[in-house]
C-alpha cells in the first residue's frame, strides 16, 4: 500500500474535540508503552510522526493523523497506567474509551498486546470489553524482534486459549516489530481491504441524539484538591484496578 502523505491532523482531549467524521479511522490501542505510537509510525512509514517515549503513560491526547488525505491513523492514550494528576490520566482513558466506543467513522481498532508476557488481566478485560460492545478490533503482538520465536508463540498461544470462549470465531491475531518492520504489509493489509471497500461504516448518526446513559466506571472517581489525607487515601484504594473501559 502507497502512502503518499502522513501528516499529523490534530490532537483531541474527548471525542467533542475531534475532527470530521468525513475520512475512515484506524486506532491504536493497548497498555501504556506496548508500542503504539511506534507501530503508527512504522506504518504511516514516517519516523518521529508521532511521538514515542520509553515513559508510560506518554501518549495523552487522542491524535490524529492524515494518509495521503484518504484514510487516518488515530493514536490513543494507553490504559494500565497512572501518574502525577489522576484526574487526567482518568479523562484521557474514558475519551480514548468513548471514542473507540462511539466514534462513527472507526473502522477496526487495532488492540496491541506485548508479545514478551504472559497474558494479563488488564489486556484480556479490554478484549472482553471490545467484544460486549461488538467492536470490531484485530489483536496485533508487538515487540516480537525482543523475544525468541518460541516465546512469542507460546504466549499468543496462551493469550488465545485465554480468550477462545468469548467469541464463535477469534479475532484475527498479527506480529509486529517497529524495530524491524516486521508485520507492517499485513497490518496495512488489514486497512487497506477496508479503505478499498469503501465506507464500512453508517452515516453517522446528528449531533442533537442524545447519546444513551452511561453506567459510571470506578476510572471516573476524582482525587480533588482540598481533600484531606484520608478521603485521597480512600479514593486511591477505590481507584486501585480501576479500568478506563
Ligand atoms: N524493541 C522494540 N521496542 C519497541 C517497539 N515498539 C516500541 N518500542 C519501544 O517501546 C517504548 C514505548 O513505545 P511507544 O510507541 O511510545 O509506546 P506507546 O504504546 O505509544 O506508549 P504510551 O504513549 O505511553 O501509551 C519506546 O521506548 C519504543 O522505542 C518494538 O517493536 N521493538
Ligand atoms: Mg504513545
């Protein structure tokens, strides 16, 4: 697949803020630091388009990015990690989760697992909750150039016995390295069958439908400032296992 311009777009705190529906989505997401800024890269084929840290929890905005003005690649903040203002890091995962959720124009999300561990609880609830909400989603392994074959194999296996009863058919499972490019024709596979399809996705839906409650998520608790000592201590036990989905 040719692309012949990446150019980043725009960066969004929720889904309010992000831009026109009018171009077809492809989303990244996984646990903090499992690569998915280096994997957009790998795949717009542009080094530094979005930035990379070996801090988690870097990636904070939802990110936006243009391919030769057709199609975008959507970098997400990671989930499985909280620093410094929980009361951000809380927003950031529940626009990334609102987005995935109910952007109109996403068209497969691309869910990053690390491929060097055993599967983790964290990693399969969001499996879970990808497939309760009927969200269409691929699993793509990363890091794999850090592991041997077998280890590799032997936890993806693993990660798919985990999930096997959740769905008739599994999701479909990529590898990839942003080290070493390994991966990158299948995974631009995967969007370009969608982009070449056409729209996969309803017009969507007026601005004036109010979108149905929400059930409130423990990840929506807030530490204020004024609180004392053991209402925070509180709230942090609260918010311990919090998920942002
Ligand atoms: N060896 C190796 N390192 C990688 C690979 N992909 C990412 N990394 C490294 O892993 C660290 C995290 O990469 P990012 O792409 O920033 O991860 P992220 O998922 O966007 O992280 P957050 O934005 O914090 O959620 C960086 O130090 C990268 O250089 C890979 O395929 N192989
Ligand atoms: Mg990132």
């Amino acid at each position: 697949m040719n692309i012949p311009s990446a150019i980043f777009v725009c960066s969004a705190p929720d889904l309010s803020a992000c831009p026109d529906e009018s171009l077809p989505e492809f989303a990244f997401i996984g646990r903090s630091n499992v690569g998915k800024s280096s994997l957009l890269n790998t795949l717009a084929g542009v080094e530094r388009l979005a930035r990379v840290s070996p801090t988690p929890g870097f990636t904070k905005l939802i990110n936006f990015f243009s391919m030769g003005k057709t199609w975008r690649l959507v970098d997400l903040p990671g989930y499985g990690y909280a620093e410094g203002s929980r009361k951000h890091v809380s927003q950031f995962n529940h626009a990334a989760a609102q987005y995935i959720k109910r952007r109109p124009n996403l068209c497969c999300t691309f869910l990053l697992i690390d491929s060097g561990l055993e599967p983790q609880p964290i990693d399969l609830e969001f499996v879970q909750w990808l497939a309760s909400n009927a969200l269409p989603f691929v699993i793509v392994f990363t890091k794999t150039d850090r592991g041997t074959a077998e280890s590799v194999a032997a936890n993806i296996a693993a990660f798919k016995k985990e999930i096997a009863g959740w769905f008739e058919q599994l999701p479909e499972i990529y590898q990839c390295s942003s080290a070493t490019g390994h991966g990158r024709t299948e995974l631009l596979g995967v969007i370009s069958k969608i982009v070449d399809a056409g729209p996969a996705v309803e017009a969507p839906a007026p601005a004036s439908v109010p979108l149905p409650p929400e059930i409130e998520p423990p990840f929506r608790i807030q530490v204020r400032a004024g609180k004392t000592e053991e209402k925070i201590e509180r709230t942090k036990k609260q918010l311990k296992g919090a998920r942002p989905w």
